[in-house]
C-alpha cells in the first residue's frame, strides 16, 4: 500500500471526499515526524508507538578497504508495534 492507497481507504472508511482524506493523512503523517524530531514519543493504542533512538557512536570497518573508522552517534526514528497489530499480522501469514 502506498501513500495513494492509504489515502484512498481513509477516504471510503471515513466517508470523505479525496482531498479531505488526503489533509487528513497528511496532518497525521506531519504530526508524527513533528514529535518524533522533537524527541516525543508518539504512541497510538492499539496500533504502535514512534519514538527516537539514539546510537551511540562506535568504531566501524569500511567495507571497501577493511579499515577501522569511527561512526559518530545518531537518534533515528523507531517503530514498536502494539500487541494487536502484531496478531493481525501474525494471523495473515498463516
């Protein structure tokens, strides 16, 4: 499912039009990267939590040359799914 996809079940499930359905995903989508890169933890019951991580910085090889180089530390963004999300999705791979 892409972006068009989603946007297209959110409109059919929630009886709005496709631009309407389109500021609602994107007003979703913004608020979560919003507080994520904020450092907030966003967490949606039943569905899953978005949070920062931080890396710590650590010693690599460069793949090219074998050589030890240092990897400076990081936050990325995370995904943890809820229980039921992980069941659905368990139960579809059967």
């Amino acid at each position: 499912m892409n972006r068009k996809d989603l946007v297209d079940a959110v409109a059919r499930d929630a009886s709005l039009n496709q631009t309407q359905a389109d500021t609602a995903v994107a007003a979703l989508l913004g608020a979560v990267v919003a507080a994520v890169s904020s450092g907030e933890k966003v967490s949606l019951p039943g569905f899953g939590t978005f949070e920062p991580r931080t890396r710590a910085a650590r010693t690599g090889r460069n793949p090219q040359t074998g050589e030890a180089m240092e990897i400076a530390a990081s936050v990325a963004p995370a995904f943890k799914p809820a229980a039921p999300f992980k069941q659905a999705v368990a139960q579809q791979g059967r």
